[in-house]
C-alpha cells in the first residue's frame, strides 16, 4: 500500500513538472509584512497564494507547454494543491541528471526495482547456420551464451549440420576452432562439398619457332662465313612439327548432401593443316607431308617445296642450300653458292658464283663465270651463254653460245640456236656435240674431246699403273708369307717373327680386294672408250685451230671447213660431209 502524505507536511513539485518551474520562479520573493497569518485569515491567506501561484497566461514557457502534448493541463487530471500556509515550504534541491536517489523514487518504483534485479535465466550458446545455393559449402555464425548458459561445443555443430542432411566426411576444420577458440559472433566455415574439376582444354605443343632468324656458325677453325646465313629451315618428310594434346576429361566432385556434381569436360583444340602438312593417324601429331622449307603465315604451319627468291642472292639473302626447287627471280651474285637437291631456275644473270643441282639448271639468261663460276648438274643444262666457266652435268648442256669454258657433258653438248659459237677452253662430251660455228677467225684455240673426257683417259692411266704395283706387291707378300710358313713347319718362330707373317697375310688379302675394285672401275673405263663409234661431231663452220680428240686419237684442224661431221673407225677419226 502506498504512504499517505502528512497533512501538515507538503511534498515538493517534481522536478520536470511545470509547478516546479513556478515554484522555483516565485520562491525568491519576500512577503509585504512580516506579520504572523492569524487562524482567522488562513482562508484568506491560502485563497492569497493560490492567486500567486496561479501561472499568468502570458508567461512563454507556459504557453509553450500547453501549445505541446505533454503540457500540464494534459498530463494532471487535478488541480494543483496549494501547500497549508501554517507550514513553511521550502525547495527541495533536485537529483542530478543520471543519478538515481531512493528519496526521490515513490515507494512503489522502489520495489519494481527490487523485484528486477532477481536472476534472469541462463541462455546456452546457439548457431545461425547457413548453406550456399549450391550446396558445397556450409557456414554458421555462433551467438555467446547468457546468463551463465554453455559454450557452443563440437557435438552440438555436428548435430546441427547432420539435421540439414549434410554428410559427415564433408565436416570442416572450422568446427574445431570455432569452439577451440570461441569465436563467437564471426562466420566460420563449417563443412565444403568437393568441388569437380573441369577438364582440360587441348593445346598445340610447336616444336618449331613461328619465326625464322640469321644464324651464324663457325667452323672447325673457328672463321664465320657471313655468307651462310642459315635462314632457312628444312625439314624432311615425316619430321614432326607439333603436338596436338588431347582434352583432359572432368573429375567429379560431391555436394554436401553427397550428391555427385559433374565437370565440364574440356575442349579439343582445332588445328589448321597447311600446305604439304598432314595429321597423324591418331590425329596426335602434325607432320611434314614432304622435303622443304618450314614456315608459319595465317595461322598455321606449311612447307615450301619449291623456295622462290624473290631478288637477287647477295649479302641480304646469303647461300641458299634446299632440299627441293630453286626458283631465284634475280641473279646471283659472285661468291655465293646455291645448291639444290632438285631443279634450279635463275631468271638474272649469274656471276662467278657455284650452282649446283642434282637435278636441272635453268638459266635464263646465262653466266659470265669470271674464271671462278661452276655449273654442276645431274641432269641437263640450259641456259643462252656460257662464258669463262666450268660446267659439268650429267645430261644435255643447251647455249646459244660457249666462249672460253670447260664444258663436260655425260651426254651432248648442242649449241645451235642463236649464233651457235663454240670458241676457246674444251669441250667435251660423251656422245654428240652440234654447233654452227667451232673456232674463230681470230685463232682462239679451242678443243673438242669426244667420247671420254681427258680426264677419264688420265683416270685410266693412273688405274692401271696403280693396279701393276698393286699386283707386284702382291706376288712380293705371297713369296715372304711362303718363307715363312715353310721354316713354322720346321721349327716354332718367334713371337716377334710369328706377329710379322699375321700381318703380311692381313696386308696381301687387302691389297687383293684393292685391286678387284680398281681392275672393274677399268673395265668401266674400258666400255666407254669401246663405245666411240656412236661419238659425232657436226659442224658448219670450222675455224683453226681446232684440235679434236676421240679415245687416245685427235686431230688437228689447220684449215677453215664447212659442213663437216667427224667420228671415230676403227680407231682413227675420219672426217664426212653433212
């Protein structure tokens, strides 16, 4: 029950109230008098104070609370008690902002405040679990215990996760340190999925560099010929270019619900087959289809069998050696060498340079040799002049005109297009030779060798006087290894003696094969020699001197003849009319 006030006792405006506010506003002011209220008057007296206290309605503060919802007339349902005037009202000092006083709370809030400081109820840890949308990873989030509840604990998590379903094997170690270290209020990373792995997409693998540089080599003495440049980049048929890697197939992964989650497969990677280029069986390999020069444009690998230069071969280009045709759309200057294992065509001029070709050479204009140029071919020669050279082929040498060169021919030697001129060096060949005109009024010396070359018939020479002494030591080991055997018969020879007779058995039965080989590259010899009655020689003009030769006969020409055709007889030269 609450406390009556006494009656004679007056209880202060409270603090926050608009009486409080008048009370402090007119406390200060003294009475007129200081005569003592008689009984009679106290009516009088407290009708006095009443007036005093009532707030004047023009006072601002006043006005302001009433204007607001919390004004006096709102809040108090009474009319203010005006305190007794026999007890004197004095101002109470009022509590501090923030502090509390049990002299200022009523009775009734001090016992609601007895009655909430009981204990409260303990509250355990707990967990916010949260599971990503697509099931592989699962987090939660631990809230502290309260009032004295427990900590979160490991069996308490892994209860939580298996009611979601969430298989065991897929537990994380965010578990443990989480309730290891109480990391409450903070997410942690209770149980992951196995994620699946996407397969590998394919790749080339080259093995040769897109791009073709200038690489010098040194010789065994250690001298650089600037002149080799080694630009190109042959390869031979079947070489391996690249490598085409395969696609490398998904692993699988699971959820956290144990579901299987499948990877993405991995993608072949397209190749483009250039030029001369083909796939392997097993479409694992790109490979050469033929002999060539390797290059890489629009995106892809090609071979070149047939090298085209589009200039002259000089210092830009250096020495050319391929594999396949020669195309060359300028000349060649002098020093080079440009070598083919097929045809060679050159559109310019060649200078003292060395061309070689095991098969055709093409000139299409000519060489001027300058002392140093070589033609060698394995096949034919065609070309407009020949001037101041060497040239070997194996087939047919074509001109308009041979001045002042070696010609060697395995087959004819034709110059009758043009001037058809055949003047100064030697000219050989092993069946035909035809020109317009052989020799010069101005008495240019020129030889014509028919059937084998000088050279055969010296090759010849040296073969049998090699293959007399070969025969002659031979007979001389034979008589030594004869005495020998006979005195091992009579009596043991000396080790020394014994070693001697090994190796004079070992040197006769070489010298034996030796002379085996030189005696059927003789008879070779020997057969082209013996084929001379098919050798001709037929001209319009001859000019002295002339020298010709057939086998180991010739013939000197000391007079100018016109339309004349010389072959061999029955081993001299006779001469005939065309």
């Amino acid at each position: 029950m609450e406390k009556k006030p006494l009656e004679n006792q007056q209880q202060d405006p409270a603090p926050d109230s608009v009486l409080f506010r008048l009370w402090s506003h007119f406390k200060d002011k003294k009475p007129e008098t200081d005569q003592a209220v008689s009984p009679e008057d106290g009516q009088t007296s407290a009708q006095d104070s009443e007036q005093d206290l009532t707030p004047d309605v023009s006072d601002t503060a006043l006005q302001d609370e009433r204007a607001g919802p919390g004004s006096v007339l709102s809040e108090q349902a009474n009319p203010v008690q005006t305190p007794p005037a026999e007890e004197e009202v004095g101002p109470q000092k009022a509590p501090e902002s923030g502090q509390e006083s049990d002299d200022v709370l009523p009775e009734g809030e001090k016992q609601g405040q007895e009655e909430a400081e009981e204990p409260l109820p303990a509250i355990d840890a707990s967990l916010q679990l949260n599971i990503s949308k697509d099931a592989m990873t699962a987090t939660g989030v631990a809230f502290p215990p309260e009032n004295g509840g427990k900590d979160i604990t490991e069996e308490f998590i892994h209860q939580a996760l298996l009611e979601k379903g969430i298989k065991e094997e897929f537990f994380a170690s965010g578990i443990k340190m989480l309730c290891t270290f109480k990391l409450y209020q903070k997410s942690a990373v209770l149980a992951n999925g196995v994620s699946a792995v996407n397969g590998k997409d394919g790749y080339i693998e080259e093995l040769f560099s897109r791009d073709t540089d200038i690489h010098l080599e040194a010789d065994e003495n250690d001298s650089v010929n600037y002149k080799n440049l080694n630009k190109l980049r042959i390869v031979k048929k079947g070489t391996v270019v690249c490598k085409i890697i395969p696609p490398e197939p998904p692993v699988d992964g699971k959820n956290l619900y144990g579901e299987v989650v499948e990877g993405h497969p991995g993608k072949p990677m397209k190749i483009h087959v250039g030029k001369n280029m083909a796939l392997s069986e097993d479409e694992t390999e790109l490979i050469a289809a033929c002999d060539g020069n390797l290059r890489f444009a629009d995106e892809k690998f090609f071979i070149e069998d047939v090298l085209r230069i589009p200039a002259d071969v000089d210092n830009a280009v250096g020495n050319l050696s391929f594999c396949g045709d020669i195309v060359i759309d300028g000349g060649v200057r002098e020093g080079f060498t440009v070598q083919s294992d097929k045809n060679i065509t050159i559109k310019g001029a060649v200078e003292g340079a060395f061309i070689n070709a095991k098969g055709d050479i093409l000139l299409n204009k000519g060489m001027n040799g300058m002392g140093r140029g070589y033609l060698r071919a394995g096949g034919d020669v065609k070309c407009r002049f020949l001037e101041n050279c060497a040239v070997n082929a194996g087939g047919t040498i074509k001109a308009e005109s041979i001045m002042n060169c070696r010609i060697t021919s395995d087959n004819e030697v034709l110059v009758e297009g043009g001037k058809g001129v055949i003047v100064g060096g030697i000219c050989t060949a092993r069946n035909t030779i035809k020109a317009k005109n052989i020799g010069s009024s101005a008495y240019v010396a020129t030889t014509i060798v028919l059937g084998v070359s000088p050279e055969v018939l010296y090759q010849k020479k040296q073969l049998t006087k090699k293959i007399e002494e070969a025969k002659k030591q031979v007979d001389n080991l034979e008589k030594d290894c004869r005495y020998l055997e006979l005195a091992a018969q009579k009596k043991p020879l000396p080790p020394e003696r014994a070693s001697q007779l090994a190796q004079m058995k070992k040197q006769r039965m070489l010298s034996s094969v030796q002379i085996s080989i030189d005696t059927k590259q003789l008879l070779d010899i020997d057969e082209l020699i013996e084929s001379l009655e098919s050798c001709k020689l037929s001209c319009f003009q001859l000019y002295p001197p002339v020298k010709i030769m057939m086998a180991n006969e010739s013939l000197q020409i000391k007079e100018r003849e016109t339309h004349k055709m010389y072959y061999y007889e029955n081993g001299e030269i006779k001469a005939g009319s065309l």
